[in-house]
C-alpha cells in the first residue's frame, strides 16, 4: 500500500483538468448489462472503483476493456445474473447492476453492499422500487434475489427519510426502460449523474423524460441498442481542486469543469472570499481577501453536495471564526474530524453538526484515510500544514480520485507518494 508525504506551504499556481465522473461512470457502466449490443464510453478516468466495476461486468459475462480513458464492452453468450460478495462487498455503487441485470435476464443475485464508514448504507428504497415494478424480492445470505417474468410500469414514490436516493432512482430507472408500460418515479435524485445516466439509455433508446427533475417518466421498450457516449466532468473533483487553491491561497484556472453542476459550492466558496470567475467550461479560482467563516449543511441536488462536506471542512479549520457544518445526508459522515483535530484543527462534533473554530495554521502529523472524501480533505490540510503531513491508507483516495497527487503536484504542491 502507499502513503503519501506533504509538505506544507506551496501557494498552487498553474492549470488542471478535471477528469470524468466516478458517480456518472458507474452506474453508466451498468448500463451496459440492459443491452447485448456494443457500448463505448469515453472520459473514463482511471480509478479503483472503475477498475472493480470493469471486474464486475466481466463476472458478468461481458468483455470490458479499459484503454487511454475509453471502456469498450461487448457481450458473451455467458450471460450471468449473479453479481458476487467478494467484487460488491468492495464497493458499494456495484448494487446498481441489479435492476439492469433483472430487467434483462428476468432474475437477479446481488450481494448487499453492508455498510461502510460514512454510514449504514441500507437499500430499502431499491428493493421497494423493484417491487413496485413486480419483481419478487427475497433476501437470502446476505443475497437479494429478484425476479420477475415481466416488469410493469408502475407510479412509485422513492423518497426516503434522508430525501432521494442517487442510485435507488439510477436502479429504478434503469429498470424501468424494459418493463411494460408506463413509469412514473417521484421524489428521484436530480443529480447530474443521473442525467448522465438517463442521456446515455435515451442513446441505447429508451423513452425517458423528466431526469434531473424530482419526477422521471419512462415509457418501456422491448430492447435497447448499443450506444457511445462521454462521461460529464466530475464536479466533486472539481470542487476539491477548487479548495486546493484556496486552501493554498494560490491562482488556479481548473479546466473541463460544468459550473452550472456547482452552484451550491461556487456559492459557499464566494460567501467564504474565493474569487471565481466562470471562463468558457472553467473556473479560475483564488482567495481574494481574508477568507470568512461558514455555515454549510448537506442536501440532495441541487444543495450542498455531501461529497463536499469533508473537504470545505478542512478549508474551515484555518479560517478564523466559527463555521458549522451540518451533515443532513450521512449524519455519521464525519470520520475526517479525529484526523484533522490531530492536526491541530478545533472542531466538536455535536450530532450531525461539526462546529469548526478556525486556527492560525495546522500543524502536520501522520493521519489515517478512512473513506474517498475525508482522504481527500486530509490531503487539502496537509497542503496548508506547517510541515510535513503522512496519508496512509491512500488506496481511498484512489477509489475516486484520477492521479490527484500528480495534479497537485503540477500545480506546485510538495507531494510525494512512498510505499508504506
Ligand atoms: C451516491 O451514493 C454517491 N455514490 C455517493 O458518493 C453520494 O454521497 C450519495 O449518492 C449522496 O449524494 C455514487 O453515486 C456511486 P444515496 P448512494 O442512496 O446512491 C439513504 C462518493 O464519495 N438511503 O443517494 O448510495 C442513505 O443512507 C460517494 O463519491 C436509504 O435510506 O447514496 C443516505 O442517507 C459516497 N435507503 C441517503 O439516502 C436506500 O435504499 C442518500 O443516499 C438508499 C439510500
């Protein structure tokens, strides 16, 4: 495994550009099982979890190939419907291969996700979804067990006790494209993803309207086609790199960059002091005075995005004054906040709020990485930090993030990787 070494202080300067969507490839790349034609899908960035996806859809009876940022994917007569324990224990965003692997193969074997540090992670709100659609769902082993002759269209809502659900609306959706009439889903997750997801079925040639609204309509067809299609920026990348400048106090033009998919965070950032200006799809980000603190809670899109809460966090710990921060999506979502008050930080967690007093400066320590986003927030602080900061367990970071140390090193910081 490796860790990486910061030392603190760089002021970045320079360009970046952001890579593809992890959140929008995934389920994209699931997808694929709802048709036995070619896909092509292109902007892939290199991660670990497309990486686990490619060995998912592979287990599942498809040639998947990954080259220079294109996945190809072709199918085999040995279509599968089981997804294994061992590849979906690993990452959870695999539970989306169970509607498209349902509504093809008329029966489904998922392993549950199990849950992992920022939450429970519970599923409740797919299987209700498939329901709805006239599947018969069992659990056994730790195995959901779906089937169904023939999905009908169904009007369901899919609203959960922490609003919508991403990929619940990404499995019901996709679902949906082979069933039998009409569905109506209220209450779906608007995120860009799933827009994406939704542009690239419409591509295959499913009939769906509504995506990126609270109520998606999808009429079914008989099948889906083959398709090509490129992955939208990954905003939450854009969004970290955006705190890298400045949390650095540094001058950096991010390239590749929809900004109409930032709003909530190019708002938190300006209310903070950032200077933004919004070039052709670019945001050239610095700190134009003191920075001031925040009040920021999570919500669905368009709100603050959970993905972000661990890194504005770190931007908060070095800005004098008292910011809070409200977790409202994973209210457990705050491994990050032992690691950085190792740093020096001052930060109290009082249940799904973390109240932040900003200090003078970090100081570097060797920390731990616990899952994709709070890696990435203990990397912003080691950037700042008076000297030198050790990130271990950085196979998190790689979950969901394309080379961010060769990035930041481009843009001057003193990053540096070594085997732990
Ligand atoms: C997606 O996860 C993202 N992952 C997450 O990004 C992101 O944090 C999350 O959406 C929220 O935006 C991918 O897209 C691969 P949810 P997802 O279902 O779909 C509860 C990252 O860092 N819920 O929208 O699994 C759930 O517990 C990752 O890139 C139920 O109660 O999240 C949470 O409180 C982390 N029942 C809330 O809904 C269900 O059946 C939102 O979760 C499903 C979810």
């Amino acid at each position: 495994m490796d860790k990486l070494i910061i030392e603190g202080g760089a002021r970045l300067k320079g360009e970046v550009v952001v890579s593809g969507s992890k959140n929008s490839v995934l389920p994209i790349m699931a997808a694929t099982l709802l048709t036995d034609q070619p896909c092509i899908i292109k902007g892939v960035p290199n991660l670990r979890d497309t990486n686990t996806m490619l060995k998912i859809l592979r287990s599942l009876g498809k040639v998947a190939e990954f080259d220079k940022g294109t996945v190809s994917i072709i199918s085999t007569k040995h279509a599968n419907f089981i997804a294994d324990y061992k590849l979906v224990s690993t990452m959870r965003a695999s539970f989306c291969v169970l509607g498209p692997i349902l509504a093809k193969l008329k029966k489904a074997k998922v392993s549950l996700p199990g849950g992992c540090v920022i939450g429970l992670r519970p599923v409740d709100l797919h299987l209700k979804g498939l329901v709805a659609l006239g599947a018969d769902i069992s659990i056994d082993s730790g195995y959901v067990i779906a089937k169904a002759n023939k999905l009908k269209g169904h009007h369901l809502y899919l609203g959960g006790g922490y609003g919508s659900s991403v990929l619940a609306t990404d499995n019901i959706i996709m679902a949906a494209t082979l069933a039998q009439g009409k569905t109506v889903i209220e209450a779906a997750a608007c995120e860009p993803e799933v827009v994406d997801l939704a542009e690239f079925l419409i591509k295959m040639g499913a009939k769906i309207k509504g995506h990126g609204t609270p109520i998606v309509e999808i009429e079914g067809v008989k099948h889906l086609h083959g398709a090509e299609h490129a992955i939208i920026p990954d905003r939450i990348e854009a969004g970290t790199l955006m705190i890298a400048s400045l949390i650095t106090k540094g001058d950096v033009l991010i390239k590749n960059v929809l900004f109409q998919h930032l709003g909530a965070v190019i708002d938190k950032l300006q209310e903070a002091g950032a200077y933004i200006i919004k070039p052709d799809s670019a945001v050239h980000v610095r700190c134009k005075k003191k920075l001031q603190p925040i009040n920021v809670t999570t919500l669905p899109y368009p709100g603050f995005p959970t993905d972000m809460q661990a890194q504005i966090m770190s931007l908060m710990t070095i800005t004098r004054g008292i910011s809070v921060i409200t977790e409202k999506i994973y209210p457990d979502r705050f491994m990050h906040v032992a690691e950085l008050n190792r740093m020096g930080a001052h930060i109290q967690r009082e249940g799904p709020h973390a109240i932040v007093e900003g200090i003078k400066q970090l100081s570097g320590a060797p920390v731990m990485a616990s899952d994709l986003r709070a890696s990435a927030s203990l990397v912003l602080a080691g950037l700042v930090a008076r000297g030198q900061t050790l990130v271990s367990r950085i196979y998190h970071l790689e979950r969901g993030y394309d080379n961010l140390d060769e990035k930041l090193r481009q843009l001057g910081a003193k990053i540096w990787r070594e085997k732990e």
